[in-house]
C-alpha cells in the first residue's frame, strides 16, 4: 500500500488451534508441543517457506495475543459498520 502512496498497512493471517475452557492443561501443554513439532519439522518448513508462511508458533501463554486482536478488529467492524449475512 505504502509504495502506491496509501497508508501503511498491518496485516496477517493466524492458523490457531483453541480447545474449550475448562480444557485439563496437559492436554493443552501437549497440543502446543505437537504443534510446535510439526512447524519445526523441515518439511513442513520448506512447504511453508515455498508458499510464503513465516510460521511462529507460540505457546498457551501467548493467549492475550488473540484477545488483543478481537478488540482490535472488532473496532474496524464496528466502525465500519460490517454486519454478519445469513
């Protein structure tokens, strides 16, 4: 956007995995492990890199990322004015 002369843009794409709360925390200890495996291992790297995917892979700790981008993005709806469709 900034090299057509708009505003800078922020964006990304988010892959999560969510379990209910409540969820018994090695269960949510070892899906954060199974999943950090995978993005670790080199074919799946190459397949991402390949595509254009910077995996990041963050751990159950990380939860507040997600809560910040709901405020965040229910904001521009709200400002926006987006209204769901059936």
């Amino acid at each position: 956007m900034a090299e057509a002369g708009g505003p800078a843009l922020e964006a990304s794409t988010w892959v999560l995995f969510l379990a209910p709360a409540g969820t018994p925390p090695e269960i949510v200890k070892r899906m954060s492990a199974e999943a950090a495996k995978a993005i670790a291992a080199a074919d799946i790297k190459s397949r991402f890199s390949a595509i254009g995917i910077d995996p990041v892979g963050n751990t159950p700790s990380r939860r507040p990322v997600l809560a910040d981008e709901i405020a965040k993005w229910s904001k521009v709806i709200q400002a926006a004015g987006v209204k769901a469709e059936r």
